[in-house]
C-alpha cells in the first residue's frame, strides 16, 4: 500500500516536503543548542553524512532516528514537531 501512495505525484511531494521541513526543525534546533553537525552526529549515534542528507530534506527519518535525535537535542518528540506543516 505505501509504495502505491509514494508512487503518486502528489503524495511524493508531499512526503519531501515534510521530510524538508522536519531537516529544516532539526537545523534550527542544533544550531539553538550551538551543536555542530559532527557533534549531533555523534551524541545521537547516527552517521554525520545520514544526519546531513535528514536536514537537507533528501532522507526521509525513521522515528527511531528521530527519536535519538530529539533526545541528544534534549527535546521531546511532541516538542520536535511544534511546526506547521506547509502543505
């Protein structure tokens, strides 16, 4: 069933725009933190060149990646995702 949803052009896009923004909230929240990209690598055992691709939009997270992150960032999973979504 996902695959036939990915497939679609609309829910493609719509699917990379999320992922663009959730690395956009990941950028803005290591950077308030004054953390380097290598060092939230680290902290959060997930590789520097994964962690690059998430904030630039062009890996789609697991929750569980998202879920070292938010706790190397000190923030909950609720919290994470205090955005609006641009549809």
């Amino acid at each position: 069933m996902r695959k036939k949803l990915i497939k679609s052009g609309k829910t493609s896009k719509a699917l990379m725009d999320l992922n663009k923004q959730i690395g956009e909230r990941i950028t803005v929240l290591r950077e308030r933190e004054d953390l380097t990209l290598e060092k939230l690598a680290y902290v959060s055992e997930i590789s520097k060149g994964g962690l690059s691709e998430i904030e630039r939009g062009m890996k789609e997270p697991r929750i569980s990646t998202l879920l070292k992150i938010c706790k190397a960032l000190e923030v909950s999973i609720k919290d994470f995702f205090d955005f609006e979504i641009q549809e």
